[in-house]
C-alpha cells in the first residue's frame, strides 16, 4: 500500500478531521461507532494525527457525521430506490453505514482525494468516483447517465462551507436545473462561528477557512422561489435521540436553556435539508 506524505490541496486536507474522529471514536472501551475502515486508513496513511489526538471537537464531529446518516435514512424511507451523490466526499465511510441495496452511489472529489480514496475504497456497480469538483459540471452528464430517473439526494458534509456565497449559489443552481426536485443535505456556518475559526482546536491546524457564511437559513431559501427548506437541525445541541447519550449533561441543559431565549448560538453551525427545483404549485 502506497504510503507516500499526503499530497493534498488546502480545502481537501480537511478531511483528515472527520477521518480522524470516526477512527479515535471506534476505540474501545465505549466506543461512538465501529469504523474499521477508518482505522485502517488512519493507520496506513503517511501522516502526524497526533497533533488531532484528543481533541473535543472531535466528537462532534462525529456526530455531525451521524447525524448525516440518520437525515439520510429520514429521506429513504419515503423511497424504494435513490441515487445518492457525496460532494466533496473525502474519505466518508458513509456508503458502509448505510450498506442499503436500494441506493445507487456517488463519491465525488477532487483527483488528489481519488488517488487515497482508490486505496482503501472499491468501485461496484453500486458505487462510483467521480474525481471533479462539486463545481464543475462534468460530473453532471456521469450521473444522469448512469441513473437518469429521480430521486436524487445530494450530501455534502463540511465541504462547500470553505467556498463563497456565490459558488454556493451556482451550486444550487446546478442541483436545481438539472436535477429537478432533488434533495440537498447541508451545512452552514454563522459570522459567529467563522469568526471564531482561527481558535478551534482542529481547524487551526490546516490553511483552510470556512468562507460562506448563513446567518439565517431563510436567506437561503429566498435565493430561488423553487427552493423549499424542510428543516434544520443544531447537531450539537439538540442532536437525533440515539445520540443525545454521547454528550455531556451540561450540553443538555445549555441547549435547553438557550433554545428557551432563542439564542442565535444554536444556529452558530447547523445542518439542513433544502427541496430543490421543485415546481410554484409544490411549494
């Protein structure tokens, strides 16, 4: 197995943090998840971790990734079969959580991501790569082609939050144009939270910066009339029930107490699932 120094590029580096947490989050004694594969990699790849070891963050991370997954099977459960696309994928290991049949699946990423990911990661006819940016249109033609029928759902977990408003927008776009009434999953950042980025215990590690910043979801939903915002979650504090027994009490009665004067620190980071493209009488 290859293990040269990482070669990668400022905002796919980022993904070493959630690689990371799911890995230290399925050591024993009570471990969060079971992620083999993110041990395996974690284990082989020619890199100082060390200096993620430990850190609080961490841990959400990991149930921001979780809570992903469980708004993902919230969606599927209204269909038999889905086409599902991961942009900026890194090296999510969210295709084995879910290890559902129905789903048809698409990794996309960037090629230096593609050059590990191809390491530890097979292609089925279930599950493929597409080495592109989320930004460039592409990839667009790979998935139609492959899946030309809805529904498609679309994830991206801490990745388009390091690129502008605008790049954000033409994104949207896309998803919309070309993929009418499709689902999109994901996350936004408030001034509060990017503010404060240069002191979080992981991301002051790496060059990149969160850039596109939401202070109130609806701001997005106003971007498009065919856009329809279906809800928001604080994954932190008022996160999926299964999940609530990984954190501390202490957060428990914060989020309470905050949601109770509707303090805009709970939207410091959320996650979202926004309707794309979908027709006036929908709405």
């Amino acid at each position: 197995m290859n293990t040269q120094p990482l070669q990668l590029g400022e905002v796919q580096q980022t993904l070493l943090i959630p690689l990371y947490g799911r890995a230290e989050a399925s050591q024993p004694p009570k471990p969060m998840m079971h992620d083999a594969r993110a041990s395996e990699i974690v284990e082989h790849l020619d890199y100082d971790f060390s200096q993620l070891e430990g850190k609080s963050s961490l841990k959400g991370a990991v149930i921001r990734t979780l809570t992903y997954d469980y708004l993902l099977r919230e969606l599927l459960d209204s269909y038999q079969q889905a086409t599902i696309v991961e942009l900026g994928c890194g090296l999510n290991t969210r295709f084995e959580r879910l290890n559902d049949s129905r789903l048809r699946w698409f990794d996309l990423d960037m090629p230096d991501v593609y050059a590990i990911w191809q390491q530890f990661f097979q292609v089925t006819t279930s599950r493929t790569f597409l080495p592109y940016s989320a930004f460039d249109e592409t990839w667009i033609a790979r998935v139609k082609e492959a899946n030309p029928s809805p529904p498609y759902i679309f994830i991206s977990e801490a990745s388009t939050i390091y690129f502008s408003e605008a790049e954000n927008r033409k994104l949207f776009g896309l998803l919309a144009n070309h993929f009418p009434g499709c689902y999109y999953i994901f996350d936004t950042a408030t001034n509060y939270f990017i503010q404060r980025q240069d002191k979080h215990d992981t991301l002051k590690f790496f060059s990149a910066r969160i850039q596109w910043e939401v202070n109130d979801i609806q701001e997005v939903a106003a971007w498009d009339e065919h856009y329809r915002h279906l809800k928001s979650v604080n994954f932190f504090i008022d996160p999926p029930t299964h999940l609530k027994k990984h954190l501390p009490v202490s957060l428990h009665i914060m989020g309470k107490i905050l949601q109770l004067f509707n303090s805009p620190f709970i939207r410091q980071y959320q996650l979202n699932v926004f309707q794309l493209g979908i027709k006036k009488h929908e709405r």
